[in-house]
C-alpha cells in the first residue's frame, strides 16, 4: 500500500515540475543583441572549419589565362617592325606644304614639280644661288596643272625680288609670245635670278648666251648689263641694273605664236586680217609681198618681216626704257 502512494506521489511532481517549466519557458523572449552575438559566434564557427587555399594555387590559373595573348602580340610587334616593307618610318616624314582639305592642292603641286623636272633641276648650276629656294619652296611659286607662269603688268618696277606666282596674274598682253600655253611678255620686271627662272620654265635652257656692260646714263647710278639667251628658233635680249626687264624677242620658228596667232611662215594675208591697223614700214619696198610691217603701241613694237608672201621672223621689242 506504501510502495503504491509513493509511486503515485513521483508521478504527481513530475507533472508540476513539467508545467513549470513550459509555463516559465513560454515567458522567455530573446533580445535583439543575443540574436547578434548567436549570428556572430556561428559565422566564427563557419569561418574556423573553411579550408584556406595556398594563393600560388591561384597564381599559375591567371598566367595560363592571360599570358597566350600577352605572348601573341609580342610576336605580332616583332614581325611588324622587322619584315620588310610591312613598317617604313619614311611614311611619318614631313611632306611639303599642301593642303589636306582640298585634293586639288595636291595636284597642282605634282603639276608644278613635273614641269620643273622636264625644264631642268633648279638645285644646281648658274640660276642657283647660296640664297636660292629649294626645290619644295620653288614649286609653291607655281600655279595650276599647265605650269603657266604668272606675270606682273609690263610696265610696273618693282623694287625688290618678285615671286613667280605673283606674275601671272594679268592675262598676256599684245606684246606676248606663247610656247604652247606658256608666254613671256616684252618689259617683264623682275631680279635677274627671277627673269632667268621664268624663262628657264618657258624656253628651257638657252643654247648660247652673251652678256655686255653699257655705262649707265645720266638718269641711271649704275651701269646695265644687258644679256642675250638664244634658243631653238627664238632669242630674247633682257637688260637692266638692279631691276632687269624683257627688252626684244625675236622669232624665227612656227612653234612661237603672237597673241592673236600669228606665227612664222604664215601669209601676209593672215597677218593683215589679224592685225587690220598694221601699217607697212616706211623704209620697205612697194612690193607688199616683200616688206615689213609694224604694229605700234605706246613704244611698244611688233615687226613682221614679209619675204615672197610669207612671214620669215616677227620680232617683239620696246623703246619705253
């Protein structure tokens, strides 16, 4: 009957020992800073069973990855620079001076150096001073595809060394002969290095020249020389002192025309319907097929001579100086 009771008496305190503690238990609310140090302590928990892998073993995957097209372009550089042809450090040099923006400069400049190539290199010989330009410089004085030379008013003086280009800015005159779309003109101005390069461009070399000294006049503080250029069928007379001038041009071959055309071995006939106010010479015969005829223009002077019908040499020349 006892070992009963107390059996039944364990029973009975266990029951209210459990509703206790699942009274008391279901109280407790955890606060916010043991839910941070339980997050914390587990993380340091995780932190301590991770393995740590060596760095070298992530050293040798970069190289793998990056070092085949590090090597590839080394080799591209290398054949680059070295195969011949592939690499021409003439192609960084400096060209001379023409616009990039306008091709047509580009042409004009092949134009002018093409021109200065068949008339004969201006790098070297007697029209070529200690002071002279190159040749990169020279063709900068040139204009348009036909290289025609530009030429200053006839009866201007400049006191200084003209340009080239300067000159060809007025259209030939009366008193002008053509080479095809080139001309000179009578008492064209200019230094005797510039007279000597214009006509150098138009006639080309000169087969003989002469050279003279007159003592100057009255009007002149120095002496003119006076130089004689003969050509293939052409001799032009250039005199002057500090400012030479175009003083006659003779003609004697068809290649050289007047302004309006007219030429050697051509009739008198063309010549008086060309030139409708010529008059004959006073000192020429009766026979108008064997004289001479004169155009007059304020000093300036063209002359025709006329033998058996035909025009045997015109010659250009000016009394104004």
């Amino acid at each position: 009957m006892a070992k009963s009771f107390d059996k039944q008496l364990i029973t009975n305190n266990d029951d209210i020992i459990r509703s206790v503690l699942k009274t008391e238990l279901a109280s407790i609310t955890a606060s916010e800073k043991l839910a941070l140090d339980t997050i914390s302590k587990c993380q340091a928990e995780f932190e301590k069973q991770k393995p740590v892998e060596p760095k070298t073993k992530l050293f040798f995957p970069r190289i793998a990855r990056f070092g085949a097209p590090l090597v590839a372009g080394l080799l591209i550089l290398v054949l680059v620079l070295n195969v011949p042809g592939t690499f021409d450090s003439k192609m960084f040099s400096s060209a001379p001076a023409a616009s990039a923006e306008n091709g047509k400069d580009v042409d004009d400049y092949d134009a002018a150096y093409g021109l200065l190539s068949e008339t004969g290199s201006m790098t070297s010989g007697p029209l070529m001073g200690e002071d002279s330009q190159a040749p990169e410089e020279a063709v900068n004085n040139f204009e348009d595809e036909a290289g025609i030379l530009t030429r200053k008013e006839h009866d201007a003086v400049d006191s200084g060394p003209l340009s080239i280009a300067s000159l060809q800015q007025q259209e030939a005159d009366e008193f002008s002969v053509f080479l095809g779309n080139l001309f000179i003109s009578l008492n064209q101005t200019g230094t005797e290095d510039f007279l000597s390069h214009l006509l150098m461009s138009v006639l080309g070399p000169a087969n003989n020249e002469s050279v003279s000294e007159s003592s100057g006049h009255l009007d002149q503080a120095s002496d003119t020389t006076v130089k004689t250029l003969e050509y293939d069928g052409i001799k032009v007379v250039v005199s002057g002192a500090e400012t030479y001038y175009i003083r006659s041009i003779e003609i004697t071959d068809e290649k050289y025309t007047t302004v309006r055309g007219i030429t050697v071995g051509m009739s008198v006939e063309d010549l008086v319907a060309c030139y409708d106010n010529i008059s004959v010479f006073e000192d020429s015969e009766a026979d108008s097929n064997n004289s001479a005829y004169i155009y007059e223009e304020n000093l300036y002077f063209i002359r025709f001579e006329v033998s058996d019908g035909l025009i045997t040499s015109i010659r250009l020349h000016s009394e104004n100086q």
